[in-house]
C-alpha cells in the first residue's frame, strides 16, 4: 500500500513534522503534493477568504522567518524538540533527503492534479490542507483521504471546530476520518481522542496542542490501515451541523466557556 | 513594521476581546448623528439623507415622514438604554416634535403621504425632484403609512397618547380599504399596484396596530396580504418572487430585508397560526446565511433564484438580515445565526464614518443609495447593535 502526504502551505511546520515523525515510525508516504502557496488561484481564494488587509500580514509574515512565540505552531515545535526530530522545516530538503517524490501544484483540483495522481495510483492519501477536494480527485483513491478534524465529530463539522466545540460546551476533540465525497467532514470516522485541558488554557494554545495531536493521531490512522486494520464508522449527514469561521465578536465567549470546561474537567 | 507582522493574522485573537467599549462607542456615535438628522429640521421628522453631492448647501435632505415614523422606536430603545443620563430628555422632546408632526400630515382618508416633505401639504417624491425643484401634492402611501404605524404605536404604548390612537385607527382602516380580495396592495404611489412581496413590512405593522385597536379587520387584512406573498415563495429555491422595488425580481438585500422581517415578526405575533410564514422565511435566510458565510460577505441583492449581485453591499440590507439574523438565533438557539449576524455587523460597522454616519453601499457609489447617507441606515445599524450586544450577553452569562 502507498500513500500520498497533502499539503498547501509551504512555510508552517506541519508537513515537515509530519514528516520527521513518519520517518522514525518507518510510515513515510510515497510521495507528498505541495499546492503553491502563492498561486493566482489561491491568492483569489484566500483574498476571499481572509480580506486583503489580512492576506497581506500573511504574506509579510510568510516572507520573515521568525516564529511568533504565542503561534500555533509553536507546540508542534516543542513537541518535535521533544521527540528529538531534526530541526529542517523545508519540505523540498527534507524530501531530497528521504528520497520521496515531491509534486507541486497550483490547485488539488486541476486536471494536471487529477491526471498526475490517475497515473500514480496512490491507495489513500493523507490530507494536512489545501483547499476543498472535488469528486473527481477523490476518485483518483481506493482508500480514500485521511484528514484529522479538530472538532466533535458528527456533531461540529467545518470551519473553527474547536471553537464551535468549546462554545457549544464539547470538550475539544481531534477526529481522524475519511474523506469520501465534497460533504465538508461528513464522511466515515476512524479514530477520536480528547484534548486535555489545563485551567491556563485558552483557545490559541488548545489549537496549538491539537495540531500535535493532529499529527500523532494522522500517524496511528495511517498505521492501522497500512495495516488493514482500520475500522471505520460511518456518519450521517443529519447528525451535525456545519460551522463556517467564528466572528472575533463571539471569540470572548468561547474563551469563557473553555474556561468553564477547564473547571468542569478538573473537578471530575 | 515589526508590530504589524507580530499581531496576530486574520484578525482573531484578542481583538475586540472586551467589546462593550466597541458596541458603546458605535451606538453613541450613530445615536448622534441620527439625532442631529431631526436637529435639522427642528425636530419635526429627520431628513431622510445627508448628502453634499445632492444638497450642497444644506446636506441634509428634507424631512421624511416614513423613516421618521419607523426610527421612533429606534430612539425609545436608545432613551431607555441611556435611562438614567440626562441627555434622552432632549430625545422625548424630539419624539414628542415628531410624533406631532407626524398627525399635523396625516391625510383625511388616514393614510400618510410619500414623499419628502417640501411644507405647505407639498413633498419632493424623487431624487430629481430636488434639482428640478418640482414639488407635488401629498399622495397616498401605503408603504409609508405602515412604516409611520410602527413608530405611532411605540408611542402609544410609551405614553397612552390618545391622540395617537385615533391616528393609528384611522390609518390601519386606510390600510385595510387598501387590500384587495386577492391580497394585492392597491394605494401606493411607489409601487403602483405591482404590491411588492416586501409589502410584509406593512402587514407587519397592521398587525401591531391590531394589538392596539383590537379591531379583527385590521387582522384579518394583514393575513390577506402575507397569504399572497406565501403562493411568490419557490418551494424548490426558497426565493420569494417580487421582493425588488416596483414588484421586480431583482431586489436589493433591504427589501429582501423588509420581506423576511416582516414575515418573521408577522409569523411572531400570529403565533401559533403564522408558522408558514416563519418556515418560508426560515428557508430564505437559510439560503442567503450559507451564501455570506461560505463568501465571507453578503452581496448587495439577488435576482431569481438567488442569483447573487456582487458588485456593491447594501449597508442597511446587510444590518437588517442581521436583524434577521438574531431573530433566528433568540427562537432557535443555534449559535451560527449569531455569528452571521456578527459577522454581517462587524463588516459594516467597520465602514462607519467618523461622524457616526454610513453610506448607503460599499463603495459609496454602489447601486443602493449613491453618495447618500440615508438615515435608515443609521436606525438600523442601532437596533442591530442593541439586539446583538443584548445576545451576547445574555450568551456569556448563560452557563454551560
């Protein structure tokens, strides 16, 4: 069996953690496909996306190579210093390095992407980010995608799930599942485990422990079904609601119920 | 440089992290400019826009008898807002000023005229009219009359003004002489006899007048003219046909505004008989929050079958589905309607001006209201503002 590792943004450390990890563990991917960061495609999706104010902060910052110390990302690089991975973050090195194959694309869901990877035969793919995947790049897997969600699944689904899920009164949860069609985190679950949290917590730093739990829970998915032992259970689409980004005016609020679920937590 | 860079990205963490200060400086702000739209006409109704380009001299427009109406219990929520300060007994002078002028132009069949009041029993009924310097006599409205019911039965309810309910009786009697058999609208200089489906803003308030009148005719007319609205409702799209001005398909995000309002509150003070009218709202707004949420902004309207205008924001359009919104979230409870209301607010509210003002569209010369400050906007943006804040609050003490 092999695998695909997919990914858009070429700056944050994810991949090249994910990839470190894989390594020790002996579960490297057979390739990995780098959607580009900066192309005309995604420069007009994340305008929409973001604003064009903010989508120029972005591009300043993924210019300067400072790590902000309050960022997400910096407990990936703890953890990673933990485990005593090497300290490279450029994918295309690291790839060199391992010997994987590395495609780089403007969009997941171009016909060069689709072709490419109807050549290539990949069994499943692993999925860290890169825009909405259409059918007909879901097809192009027998296993379909993995992808980790950092939310309560079926019940929170789409965007900002760890708010949704703190708001809502859920305990932040990472679910690894299976991306099967365009329904946005509706399809079969493989593996589920809560975050723990602390009274010191706040939303930033739960959204940095779960990008580690992401990548250690992608892992043990990626495992069981190189092993063909993956189970899956299924969902159905009535089960949950789909959340879009959470506006900064309700961000207090989930503050102060992540505060209160904290509490909850402790006394049990 | 450096600062820039370091502060968090999109715009998430830590902004707005108190936003009591937020929503107290934009409600005064907009309070005050919507206050001093009355100051310029000696408080005898506010102007219905500022604008320099159309008035370069005075700005203001003349005083509209329809906004007036509708803003007054825009200002009764901010006096008891702002209870205890001495400031809102200037705003009862107001109310009073307005209320009065208000009956001095009722007309003889009850009705109240379009327009924006010249003096003299004359109005300028379009833009043109105020290069032009062409003033007409008052003309029968019922779009009008509906909107100036909301604001007279406020103050009824404030003040037990008698005065007022002669008024409201005898203009929700002109609004139900004004409904055919068949549901349609047919006194309304605007509108003609197309009876746009956002006409549910004037069973809306004939329903309030009802409450006050007791009068089942006044009921029963309002049911009339939302049953023909709910056979425009496209089972499969949602879409409601001839929401636009004139009775049009293509219709701007603030009669989109008015017609799902006017359903929601209508369906509110029908309870339990209304619930169609709820669910066809429901289904609308259900449409138009997947839109703005997976684009990130509300466009400025919508022809048939949701067909979305990107091309300009309606500011009041966006602040009234706001309204919408919130409605959604205080009968369901589901948290997304209240952040699309959130979202739609802090766009907008992002694009005040420093006197407290908004342009009609995003970008001013937008198609809805080019260059113009209108004051509905302004209203809008307060009641949005209260509504909001109040959810949110009472979401922060609500415990897990």
């Amino acid at each position: 069996m092999k695998y695909l590792l997919i990914f858009a943004d070429g700056k944050n450390s994810l991949p090249a953690i994910y990839l470190h990890a894989a390594a020790e563990m002996k579960i490297l991917p057979a390739a990995i496909m780098q959607v580009a960061f900066l192309s005309p495609h995604r420069i007009r999706e994340l305008t929409r996306t973001w604003g064009r104010a903010n989508l120029a902060k972005r591009i300043l910052s993924f210019i300067t190579p400072a790590l902000d110390a309050g960022s997400e990302d910096c407990y990936l690089e703890k953890w990673s210093a933990e485990q005593g991975f090497a300290k490279e973050r450029n994918v295309a090195k690291i790839c060199k390095r391992l010997s994987l194959r590395r495609f780089s694309v403007v969009s997941l869901n171009t016909p060069s992407a689709v072709n490419l990877l109807s050549r290539e035969r990949f069994d499943f793919a692993v999925y860290l980010s890169g825009g909405i995947l259409r059918e007909k790049f879901l097809a192009c897997f027998k296993h379909g995608v993995l992808n980790a969600h950092a939310g309560v699944l079926p019940q929170i689904r789409g965007m900002n799930a760890i708010e949704w899920s703190v708001i809502q009164g859920l305990p932040p949860t990472v679910t690894v599942h299976k991306i099967v069609d365009e329904g946005i985190d509706t399809g079969p679950m493989l593996i589920h485990e809560i975050l723990p949290i602390e009274k010191s917590d706040t939303i930033l730093t739960v959204r940095g422990k779960s990008r580690v739990l992401s990548v250690t829970m992608l892992l043990r998915a990626v495992q069981l079904q190189l092993a063909g032992s993956a189970s899956y259970t299924d969902q159905r689409p009535e089960e949950g609601k789909q959340y879009f980004v959470m506006d900064q005016l309700l961000l207090p609020i989930a503050e102060l119920r992540l505060k209160r679920l904290s509490q909850i937590r402790l006394c049990e | 440089m450096m600062k820039l860079l370091k502060s968090r990205a999109p715009g998430h963490y830590g902004v707005k992290a108190d936003y009591n200060d937020y929503f107290s400086h934009k409600y005064e702000n907009a309070a005050r400019w919507l206050v001093s739209s009355f100051q310029r006409n000696n408080s005898e109704g506010s102007s219905a826009w500022k604008s320099r380009l159309y008035h370069p001299f005075r700005a203001w427009s003349r005083a509209y008898p329809e906004t007036s109406g509708y803003i007054i219990p825009t200002l009764y929520d901010y006096v008891q807002f702002r209870e205890s300060e001495q400031k809102t007994k200037d705003i009862h002078q107001i109310i009073e000023k307005t209320v009065t002028w208000l009956l001095s132009i009722q007309m003889p069949s009850g009705s109240f005229p379009a327009g924006h009041y010249v003096g003299n029993n004359h109005y300028y009924l379009q833009s043109r009219d105020y290069f032009l310097r062409r003033t007409h006599e008052a003309t029968e409205s019922s779009f009008n009359s509906g909107q100036i019911l909301l604001g007279l039965v406020r103050h009824f309810q404030e003040t037990g003004d008698q005065r007022c309910l002669v008024a409201i009786n005898r203009c929700a009697d002109f609004l139900g002489s004004s409904i055919q058999p068949d549901g349609v609208w047919t006194k309304d200089s605007y509108a003609n006899a197309s009876s746009p489906s956002y006409f549910t803003h004037v069973s809306w308030p004939l329903l309030e007048a009802w409450r006050v009148t007791k009068n089942h005719s006044h009921k029963t007319k309002a049911i009339l003219s939302l049953d023909r609205v709910m056979t425009k409702v496209d089972r499969r799209t949602s879409f409601i046909s001839n929401m636009g001005f004139r009775g049009s398909d293509s219709a701007s995000t603030h009669t989109i505004g008015y017609c799902l309002f006017g359903l929601l509150q209508s369906s509110r003070m029908l309870a339990p008989e209304g619930s169609t009218y709820e669910k066809a709202a429901v289904s609308a707004l259900d449409r138009l929050f997947r839109i703005s949420e997976v684009a990130k902004k509300m466009p400025g309207g919508f022809s048939s079958g949701w067909k979305p205008d990107w091309a300009y924001t309606c500011v009041t359009g966006d602040m009234q589905l706001a309204l919408c919104f919130l409605v959604l979230f205080d009968s369901s409870g589901d948290l997304r309607f209240l952040n699309s209301a959130c979202r739609l607010y802090s766009r907008i509210a992002d694009a005040q001006e420093v006197d407290g003002s908004f342009y009609g569209s995003i970008p001013p010369w937008g198609k809805y209201m080019a260059f113009r400050k209108p004051s509905w906007v302004v209203k809008y943006f307060l009641d949005a503002t209260l509504h909001l804040w109040r959810s949110l609050e009472l979401e922060k003490a609500t415990e897990l």
